[in-house]
C-alpha cells in the first residue's frame, strides 16, 4: 500500500519549527508517509519535500505584505497546483491565516480534508472569518485554552492540544515564588525581537531604558538577546551607541536566557509564553508602523496585546504599546516590579497559573492523531 501522502503550509519560523515536531510525530505513529509543502530548514530536516521556500512570503504587519504581493500570489499559484495533481490525502495548514484560509478554499473543491494547527486570531480582530473557518476546515487544532470555547460556540469541530512549547518545558526553572527577597544584583533580559524591523524599533528604547534604570538599582546587570534571524553586527553597534557598559549580548536560545534572567522586556509574541513557562515576570512591548497600527485598532477586539495577559484574562504584566513604548515607561515598569519583592512574587503566581492552562506536552502527538484519523475514517474525529 502506497504511503499516505500530505501537503504541510507554515509561513513562518515558528510554524515550520510546529511543522518538523509533527512530521516526526506522525512518522513515529504511522511509519514512512510523504510530506510536502511550504516551510523552511526545519520542515527539510524533519523529511519534508519543501516546494516553497516560507521565507519568500513572510510578513509581519498589514501594510508590509504589499511588498511581497506578488511572491504570495506565485507560492499560491504553485500550492494550488501541488494539491490538484498530488490530491493528497490531507492539507495541514500551520497559522500564517489570511494565506492559509485562502488555500483551504482551493483544497475543499479538489475535495482534500483540511486540518487547521494553531488558529487565526479570530477571537481578537475580525472574528466573521470563522464563517469561512466552518466551511472549510474539517478540524481545527488549538493552542490556547479558550479557543476551544470559542470554536465550540460557532458549531466548529475542535481540538485543544496544548501548546507546543510545553514538550520542550521539562526540566524549566522553577518558579521564582519561595524568594524572600530579590536579589542584590538583579539581571534583566532585553529581547527586541527576531526580525529586524523590531530590533531596529525596540533595542534603543530598551538601552535607554536600561541606563534609566540603571540610575535607580546601579547593580543591575543586562543580558541582551541577538536571535538567530539578526546579524549580529547589527545589535553590537546598536549596543555601542547606547553608552550602556557591561552588556552581555546572548546568542543563546531564550529558552536559556530566560533562566539567568529576573526580568525580562519583550516584544509582543509567543516569546510571552516561553517567559511564562520560565516563570520569568515580564514587560510586554509591541510596536509596528503606525498605518498597521492604526488600522489594527480598528479592528481588534481585545483588552490586551500580550498572549500571557490574554490567558490570564487580567494584566498580570505590563504591556506597553506603540507610543506607550519609552524608555521612562519601560523603566518604570521594571523598577515597579524589581524594587518590590511582594509585587515580584505575585508576578510570579500569577505565571504559574499560565503556564498551568497551558495545557501538558505532548501537542504533536495529538495532532498526529486528529491528523490520522481525518485520513483514515473518511474525515472524522
């Protein structure tokens, strides 16, 4: 018997990272089974065939995909006839939503089941695309616990699976809620992103900041993280510029930063979570151009921006936003949490209870399984 045969869509870093732990998971439950798709180094590495490279569409921002319309429109192009000839036996689609839904449209006429991993943001901006969602998706796997309330109510099949940074949380620094006081020479984390309009936007704010606290706790000590995705150069002369001594600039994951770190200041992502998990309190900052975020505005309903917040359903972190985003702001949120070992502590329970609804590890494994059964009993879960 042929092996079953599936097209996997992730557009992004994350999602192809999403994407490789699912490939191995489903290898490990059904054995050999062809995947192909759209993704990046991760996805090749986990045994995919990648047709589309996701780095040729990626995007960030509602005014930034005018710049890449037309590789959007060539990868579409290219995806829509992978799925007419191959007729594969299942369409995973991995975030990356406007894309995506529009793909799942072209997969149901060729008649292919579509199984949808980490939803769109519909709970918090333009929330009638879940029409569009129960047309053409057989199933959707969840990330984030009220999600799966919210598809429930709309009469669409779901799952929640956890999040996936869980089944790489053994093992994580336990909470820092037994201190009895902070300590002497706290270290503050500064990460401003992975890509390099955020750093370019976020890192000198942060430096300003750090110089500003510094004059408030002169034994704190910073850790600045340089992504992967970031030439390195860039930050070393960002950091040289600031006037900020003794920086330690970390090539290392956050998932190690995160440890060493008693503060962190972010910008807004799943980065939140990997804090979360951590147990690491956090100030939460977000900033993109003022058309996407004027626009974004008008079309998000939602009190908060931070993911760790939005769990929470309360803001158990400060978040600042767009012009919320100074240096004065930023230090003053640090030292409001570092200068108070009862507020740190809170913090910090507060964390726990996040983490707690994230859910177990094991997210690929149970999306492996919705995966087989679509295949396998004609659709159903």
């Amino acid at each position: 018997m042929e092996p079953k045969s599936i097209v996997m869509v992730a557009g992004e870093p994350s999602g192809d990272l999403h994407g490789a732990h699912l490939i191995h998971a489903l290898q490990a439950k059904y054995g050999p089974i062809f995947v192909c798709g759209m993704g990046g180094r991760a996805m090749r590495a986990a045994g995919a065939k990648i047709v589309i490279d996701a780095d040729q569409v990626a995007v960030v921002g509602i005014t930034e995909v005018i710049a890449k319309a037309a590789q959007v429109f060539k990868a579409m192009g290219q995806l829509k006839r992978l799925l007419a000839g191959l007729k594969p036996d299942l369409l995973i689609l991995i975030d990356f939503p406007d894309f995506n839904l529009h793909l799942a449209a072209i997969a149901k006429r060729f008649g292919v089941p579509v199984l949808y991993y980490i939803s769109p943001q519909i709970w918090a901006w333009r929330a009638g695309r879940v029409k569009k969602i129960k047309k053409r998706v057989n199933h959707m796997a969840v990330i984030l616990p009220f999600e799966k309330q919210f598809y429930e109510a709309h009469q669409v099949p779901v799952s929640f699976v956890g999040h996936p940074l869980m089944d790489s949380a053994t093992g994580r620094v336990p909470l820092r809620d037994d201190l009895s006081g902070l300590p002497a020479s706290p270290v503050v984390g500064l990460l401003p992103g992975s890509r390099d309009r955020e750093v370019a936007s976020l890192l000198p704010v942060m430096l300003q900041a750090a110089r500003r606290l510094r004059d408030k706790m002169n034994s704190v000590r910073f850790i600045v993280s340089c992504a992967a995705s970031i030439d390195p150069a860039s930050i070393q002369a960002i950091a040289q510029n600031s006037g900020v001594d003794g920086l330690e600039i970390s090539h290392e994951p956050v998932s190690q930063i995160f440890p060493k770190c008693h503060l962190a200041v972010v910008a807004s992502g799943t980065v939140t979570l990997e804090a979360a998990i951590c147990g690491t309190p956090m100030i939460v900052t977000y900033m993109v151009s003022p058309l996407s975020y004027w626009l974004g505005r008008a079309l998000i309903r939602v009190d908060h921006i931070g993911l760790v917040n939005l769990i929470a359903q309360e803001r158990i972190v400060p978040e600042l936003v767009q012009n919320e985003v100074t240096p004065e702001a930023i230090s003053q949120a640090a030292y409001g949490i570092l200068g108070d070992a009862q507020t740190y502590k809170t913090v910090c329970r507060n964390l726990r209870m996040v983490r707690e609804r994230l859910g177990a590890s094991g997210a690929s494994e149970k999306v492996a399984q919705i995966a087989l059964s679509l295949m396998e009993k004609e659709h159903a879960v």
